[in-house]
C-alpha cells in the first residue's frame, strides 16, 4: 500500500496501518521501485490526474481517496463489468452499494 499525502489526518491514518500485521506501507515517493496494491489518497490535497496516469499504466491497482473531512471514500478500481442493459447497470450499481 501507497500513501499520498502529508497531512496530519494521513499521518494518523498511516500510523494506524502501519500498526496492522501484514501491512506493508510506502510512501508514493517509492512508486518507482515499489508497485503496490493500493494506493490511499487524500482527495483534497492530492493530484489526482497523477494518479489516474498511474492507475492507467497499472489496472490492477486500486485507488482509494479519502475526503477526511467528509469521512468518505471513492474507490478506483480495474475491476470491469459488462452492462448492455439498464439492468446489467443495476446490478453493478447494487453490488457496489450492497443492494441498499
């Protein structure tokens, strides 16, 4: 996992992954040499066409924004869904959501 961000509020949030068994933590200055499967971003701070290039290059990763204040996250990911039909959409819509 990648960490993009400098703010108190990510500091806290890498302090208490880094805390996690298992967990392995890089900033994106060492994306050059790491390739990870995550990448968490603050959604305020962050260059987001950067990252999007990066996502592009590599399609399995998964980009996570955090709007911190919001206490949201958009998830940005490779997975890829056929949707031909309004209802394919729905289905892919619920599987997001949970069928909420």
């Amino acid at each position: 996992m990648a960490l993009c961000g400098d703010s108190v509020a990510l500091s806290c949030v890498e302090a208490s992954l880094r805390a996690r068994p298992g967990m392995r933590v890089v900033s994106t200055h060492q994306l050059g040499t790491e390739q990870p499967d995550v990448v968490v971003f603050e959604l305020t701070t962050c260059p987001l066409d950067s990252l999007i290039a990066l996502w592009k290059m590599q399609p399995q990763i998964r980009l996570i924004g955090l709007g911190l204040l919001e206490g949201g996250a958009l998830v940005i990911s490779g997975h890829a869904s056929r949707v031909s039909t309004v209802e394919d959409l729905v289905e892919v819509i619920e599987g997001q959501t949970g069928g909420r």
